[in-house]
C-alpha cells in the first residue's frame, strides 16, 4: 500500500492515521466508471480490515457491481468530520480517500468471511449468526473487497 502524496501536504495524515480514521467508520461512498464513461458514487456501508475494504449489494445485477465487473479500479471516500466556516469562506473536514480494485468475492467461504468481519464491524451482537444470516439469503449476499493501493487523508483545518 502507497501514501499518495498530496498538494496542500501541510493538511496530511500519515497512513496509519489515514487507517485509523477508516476503521473508525462505517460509512462511505464508492466511485466506480459508470456507463457511458460517466463517474458513479454511491453510498456504502463497510469495514475496513487489513489494506482491505468490504462490502455488499443486494444484487448481482446492481450498477456498482456491474460497473466493477468493467472495470476494477474504484476509489472510496469517507469524510468523518465537518464543518462550513462561511466568515473565511472554508470548511474544517477531516477526510480519506483510497484508491484500490475491487473484486466480487465468488467463493462462499470468502463470502462468509467478508460477511462475518462487516457484521462485526456493523452489528457486532449478529457476530455469532453470521452462517444463519448467510444461509437465510446466501443468493442476496454479494461481497465485495476493496485492495486498497493508495491512501490518503487529509485534515483541513
């Protein structure tokens, strides 16, 4: 995994806070390549767990995952704090951006896997299920990982 070096590096995070901040949250948003060449972002919940993000779609025929099995190249964006300053014309955030390929999982013990590491960082208390969960919808439960290539964070203060 790669720190991307950034403009304004005065308001830079380190990767590890970089990691921290994502692993704090369970709420981003994913940009794939869209149709016709148009960016797609849609919102996400997920886990983060060792350089990889995880989620899931409802269906396999979802424009996310269809745009993924395009084209594998994402980024992911989480802003977990914010606020307008309208007197100086700016904003206090602190933000992370990574950049990575996705894969849909396709083995259903991966696909346990992933599920049980999003529960426990969603609904730590539904842990212990994870196989009923995956066995009462195993068609719904489409998992996704995210290999993260490059982080970046930024705290505009």
């Amino acid at each position: 995994m790669m720190f991307r070096k950034m403009r304004r590096s005065e308001k830079a995070t380190d990767i590890a806070k970089a990691e921290e901040l994502l692993r704090s949250r369970d709420f981003g948003v994913l940009s794939v390549c869209g149709d016709d060449g148009y960016p797609y972002g849609v919102p996400v919940n997920y886990v983060y767990d060792e350089g990889k993000i995880y989620f899931h779609s409802t269906s396999s025929e979802s424009h996310k995952i269809e745009a993924i099995r395009k084209n594998e190249k994402v980024s992911f964006t989480i802003v977990t704090e914010h606020e307008l300053i309208p007197e100086k014309l700016d904003t206090m955030y602190t933000s992370v951006i990574v950049f990575g390929r996705a894969r849909v999982i396709n083995s259903k013990e991966e696909t346990k896997e992933a599920l049980r590491l999003l529960l426990a960082g969603l609904s730590p208390s539904s842990v212990c299920n994870t196989e009923k969960i995956y066995k009462s919808s195993e068609e719904k439960f489409i998992m996704v990982e995210i290999s993260v290539e490059h982080i970046s964070g930024k705290i505009g203060r």
